[in-house]
C-alpha cells in the first residue's frame, strides 16, 4: 500500500518551520527540497523539508524557538490517563492518580519503582 505523503504550501512550511518564505522559495531554486506544482502552487515534500531544515543549525534553531518547537514542552502529556505510556508520565510524591475508578496516592517507593522500569 502506497503512503501518500504530506505536503506544505510555501507559506505552511514558512510558519510551521518559523523560516521566510524566502528562504524556502531560495532551498527550492537551489533543487535542496522536492516539490511538485499543482495548479501553480508549489507543494513542498514535508519530509524533505524537516530532513533539509535539520541539516542547518541556523534554520534548526529557528524551528525550535520559533516555529512549532516552541510548543513542544506545553503539550507533554503528564496526565497518567492520557498518556501513551503511563509509566513515562511524571508523577509526585502524594500526588492521587487514578486507576481503574479508584483513586491511588503515590508514595515514594512507588515513585522510585516506575523510574526503574522505564529505565528496563
């Protein structure tokens, strides 16, 4: 089964990556990301484009601080009922999670316990 792959127009990729469009529209007269035009708009390759912004540091950087990276650290799930794994999610000493309807206070052996088997 073929995937079909994302696609950006220059103004999403220049948002989504916090870069000008300048510089996309520079990397693509230079051949360095793959695109296609449908209908006179040019429809940039999104893995080719995350593949050529990690092999700049200035343009890495700038995705981090700000384009979407800046958001990363506010959506970490540390809900232990939300997040894929719950043993990755943080949890402290006294704090109540919830497990399976009833309510359980964590202790610090417990604590020490789920680091240890994150670490397996």
């Amino acid at each position: 089964m073929a995937v079909n792959p994302i696609r950006l127009t220059i103004s999403q990729a220049s948002n989504l990556f916090g870069i000008s469009q300048k510089t996309i529209r520079r990397a693509i007269a230079e051949q360095e990301i793959h695109y296609i035009v449908v209908r006179g708009v040019y429809k940039i390759n999104f893995e080719s484009m995350l593949k050529w912004s990690q092999e700049r540091i200035k343009i890495s950087n700038k995705l981090a601080n700000q384009g979407i990276g800046q958001y990363v650290e506010k959506w970490k799930i540390k809900n232990r009922l939300y997040s894929p794994n719950p043993k990755l999610a943080e949890t402290k000493e006294g704090q109540e999670v919830k497990k399976r309807g009833r309510p359980k206070k964590v202790v610090a052996p417990e604590i020490n316990k789920l680091e240890e088997e994150t670490k397996e």
